[in-house]
C-alpha cells in the first residue's frame, strides 16, 4: 500500500518537468483528490492562477515552499 504525503485540500508546489530542469516553472495548487486507485497518477489538483485541473505524479509536487 502506498504513503500519499498530501490529503485533500493541502497546498502544495507543482513543478511540472521537475526532474528534467533545474530551473522549471512552478505553480501553487490545491489536492483536489488522492487518486488510490490509478496505477500512474497519485493526485489530481487545481493549479492556483492558471484554473486548471490536472492529474500529477507526487514526484511533481512538494510542500509550499520547498521545492528539492
């Protein structure tokens, strides 16, 4: 069983391409759900400014603030 690290209706930062560029956009968002029970994606969120709704890995996302 896998250990989400956000619940519902947490703030966090999602930096798309996070892995791929040290220097990545980043946007604030809200966990709209933990998505249990899809094999690739662990949340989907609401990017804050944007207004849009995605489906993220966790390894996309990182505490507000923090972003390494």
């Amino acid at each position: 069983m896998k250990v989400y690290n956000f619940k519902m209706d947490d703030w966090a930062t999602y930096k798309p391409l996070s892995n791929t560029y040290e220097h990545a956009l980043e946007y604030k968002c809200v966990i709209l759900e933990v998505l249990h029970d899809d094999p690739y994606y662990d949340y989907k969120i609401f990017i804050d400014v944007r207004g849009i709704i995605r489906n993220v890995r966790e390894s996309d996302l990182f505490p507000c603030g923090q972003t390494k």
